[in-house]
C-alpha cells in the first residue's frame, strides 16, 4: 500500500460511482477519508461514512466535490443520498487552514468563500487530462441514447455536432468511425478546419434552420441556449436533439416540447454509462492534483517564512 497521502485528511462530498472507486484509492494512498452522500454499506473499507457535510470537512485538509458540483443554492450532487447533501459556508468554515478545494466547475458562490477564506479552489472540469478521456464515455453514451431513441442505425444516418471542443471532437470522430454523416457547427475557424480534416461537414450558427430541419440527431455540447423556438420552428419532426452541455443545456427544452420535438438532456454521462471507467480517471487523476497542488501550497509558505 502506498503511503504517499499517509495522514492526509480528505472530505469526499457527493458524486456517484465514480466517487467510489476514486475513495478506494484514496485509502490505498493512506489517506484519511471521510465521506457524506453515501450508504456506509458502498463506503470502502478503511473510510468513513458520515451523516454530514459539516461532519466530513471539519479540519478537512482537502475537499473533492462531483464533477457536476453543486446547484445554484449549494446542493450537491449525490446520487444515493436520501436528502439533499447542501455545501453551506459553516461547513467550509471548518475546514483546515490553507486546505485546498477540489470540483469540476464552481459557482460564484464557492469563489467567494475561496477569497474570504483563503482555501485553494482547484477547478478540473477543463483539465485536458480528465476532459479529454471523460470525452470517451460521453461520446459513448451519447450514441448509446441515440440508438435507444430513435429507429436508424448510426451507419448512414444525419448527425449534427454543435460545439467542436473536446466531447465534440470525439464524438464526431466515432460517429464517423460507424458510417454516420457529420456535420459540425463551430465559430472557431481552427475547429472548422479540423473538422474539415476529419471529413466532417462544416457548418456556422446562421444555418442551424436548414440543419434541424434536414438532421437526423442533434448533439449540442455547448452550454449556452443555441436551440431556441427560433431554431426549433424549423425542425423535421423526427429529429432527436441530445444535449451534453452542462445544466441547463443548450437547448429550449419547454420549446421542443411544445413543438413535439424530442429532446434529452444528458449531462454526467460517464458515470452514468461507464462508472468504472470513469472512476479509474478520477482515481489517476486526482491524487496527482492532490500530490502537485499541496507541494505548490507548501513551497510557498517556505517563500513566505523566508522573506519574514
């Protein structure tokens, strides 16, 4: 077993399968690891399992927080705990000086405690090394969900990618792996080449009107409102919209549905679809986090002791 988190104190807060596997790695590294949102029957061997959030960060040297993070009213989320798991700033109040924060992507809220407090807020959502591979089983589930939903083959059918970040580029790629015809709408001039390169058709915003309306599926992965009635007026009425994006998505879902336009938002997929997968990237990823951030954190306060 390695020790090299031995004495560490670590809150885990929320999250899904993948938060467990990552737990069991956190133990094996010799962490101390305290857990909230969690059966104590799912909670590894060697971690515990408490009632609450104020409970898991006392003195709490480092907090990971889901990926998906928190809502606006500090919720996390935690899908097998039977009451709302809630972030409050007395819990974030207790923990260790100097401790360091871990979540996919942070509300205001949470970057307000961080200045007021002086923790370390480490956002990962956009961290090429958890992005990239998180992308696989996105891609997946996302052409998991189109199989399930619609009566075509991936072979030959209309897909459309908005958005050519990292999810987008994968997906496109598979989809043309498996004979689908792609489309892929960006601003970005770079992006538009690349997916020039990768055989896909390219498209701006200003021709999504034609596109839904001669588009088999829809994969929007931008997290800003792309598919509005505007758009939406114009679709065929077979047409699936997929929306990865992070909540509440791109899409006007109360629009699509009063125009009978299925829509599905699908956020968190790889912990839905590929949960061990997905929890063998946190469990490789975060510890280095933990590793590098702590090492910065006391290089500093070194620098600082040495200029007192």
């Amino acid at each position: 077993m390695s020790s090299v988190l031995s004495g560490l104190k670590v809150a885990v807060l929320g999250g899904d399968d993948r938060e467990l596997v990552l737990i069991c790695e956190l133990v094996k590294m010799g962490a101390t690891v305290a857990v909230a949102g969690f059966p104590k029957d799912k909670v590894t061997h060697g971690a515990f399992g408490v009632s609450t959030v104020e409970e898991a960060c006392k003195d709490a040297e480092v907090v990971i927080l889901p990926l998906p993070g928190t809502n606006a009213e500090g919720v996390i989320r935690a899908v097998y705990a039977e009451e709302n798991l809630l972030l409050t700033e007395n819990a974030i109040k207790s923990i260790a000086s100097q401790a360091l924060v871990i979540i996919g992507t942070a509300r205001p809220f949470l970057r307000k405690w961080s200045e007021q407090y002086g923790f370390t807020l480490l956002e990962v959502n956009d961290m090429d090394e958890l992005a990239i591979l998180n992308s696989i089983p996105t891609a997946e589930g996302a052409i998991q969900i189109a199989m399930e939903e619609t009566r075509l083959a991936i072979h030959g059918s209309r897909s459309c990618v908005i958005g050519f970040g990292r999810v987008g580029i994968t997906l496109a790629r598979t989809l043309k792996a498996m004979g689908a015809e792609v489309t892929v709408v960006a601003r970005n001039p770079g992006q538009l080449a690349r997916a020039y390169e990768m055989s896909c058709a390219r498209a701006d915003y200003s021709q999504l009107r034609d596109i839904v309306n001669s588009t088999d599926v829809i994969y929007n992965t931008v997290p800003q409102l792309i598919l509005d009635h505007s758009i939406l007026k114009y679709a065929n009425p077979d047409l699936l919209i997929i929306d990865l994006a992070t909540q509440p998505g791109g899409t006007d879902f109360e629009a699509a549905n009063a125009l009978g336009i299925k829509a599905i938002l699908a956020p968190g997929l790889p912990g839905k679809v590929a949960p061990l997968f997905a929890g063998r990237i946190l469990a490789d990823v975060i510890p280095r986090l933990i590793i590098s951030e702590l090492a910065k954190m006391e290089k500093n306060l070194l620098l600082v002791s040495k200029e007192v």
